[in-house]
C-alpha cells in the first residue's frame, strides 16, 4: 500500500441526526443550486435528487416515528462506508466494521443501524457476514441493524 493514501473510510453519525444536518445545511444548498444551476440538466443528479425526496416525504420509512420496526435505545447509523476498488478482498471493509461497532460501543449506543441498496451485493454480504440482521426494506433500499454486545 502506499503511504499516506486514504483506502477505505467510515461516516457515522448518532441517529436523529438528520433532522438537525439538514436544517444547518439549507442555506448552503440552496446557495449551491442557484449558482450551479446546470445541475439540474445531470442525469445522476436529478434521480439522486428524486430519491431524496421520495424518502423525504414518505410518512412511514425507516426514520419515522410511526415506522413499526423502530428499534429503541440510543443509536448510531452508518451513513457511509468506502473501500478503495484497488483494495478490496483484503479485509479492509471489514476491519472499519469492526472499528465503527467499538466507536459505538464507547459511545455509550444500544444498537446500530444502516441501508444498503439491494444490488449492491459486496456490502450486503460484508454486513450479513459482519452479523447484522436485515430490519425491513422499502423496495430498492434494504435497512439492517445490530444491537451492542457489551463484549466488542
């Protein structure tokens, strides 16, 4: 591996978060769209941004109060997960699985949780074999979680 390079990477954030980012980060985005308006005109960008407001709006999703899988207890979600391509099926994945569950840990979390898309097989398979148990899905988004042992 060369050194100094960033191969895989971890986001994390205790849930409830969302709310609370979003709110900060408004006048930052509507600022980005108004000077970069031309995004709009990407493909990528306008499904991505279709996504988000479908989940947005949904009344009864993974987040929501009213969602009969809600899982109780102070928690940390996986917001995202990265491996270098160059670097994978060295273990790297999960080694920041690993190393995300004993933050959480410290953190005092009952539980953890995230979402996968369904087609995204090397993540699913990395987080079944990590010991995460599928929660629900939504159609294309699959939510997984797992409680704390005390023992990480």
């Amino acid at each position: 591996m060369e050194k100094g390079r960033i191969i895989g990477y971890t986001v994390e954030a205790p849930i409830g978060y969302r709310k609370k980012m979003n709110k900060d980060l408004l006048k930052t985005r509507i600022l980005g769209i108004l000077t970069h308006f031309l995004i709009f005109l990407n493909n990528r960008f306008f499904k991505t941004l279709l996504a988000r407001l479908k989940l947005l709006f949904q009344a009864n999703n993974i987040n929501g109060t009213s969602n009969k899988y809600e899982l109780i207890g102070k928690g940390s979600s996986l917001v995202g997960i990265g491996v270098d391509p160059k670097y994978s099926r060295f273990g790297i994945g999960q080694n920041l699985m690993s190393i995300f569950e004993r933050k959480a840990t410290q953190l005092g979390m009952e539980y953890m949780r995230l979402s996968v898309y369904d087609n995204n097989f090397t993540a699913i398979r990395l987080y079944e074999k990590s010991g995460w148990l599928r929660l629900t899905n939504d159609g294309r988004t699959l939510y997984y979680y797992k409680y704390i042992s005390q023992k990480l």
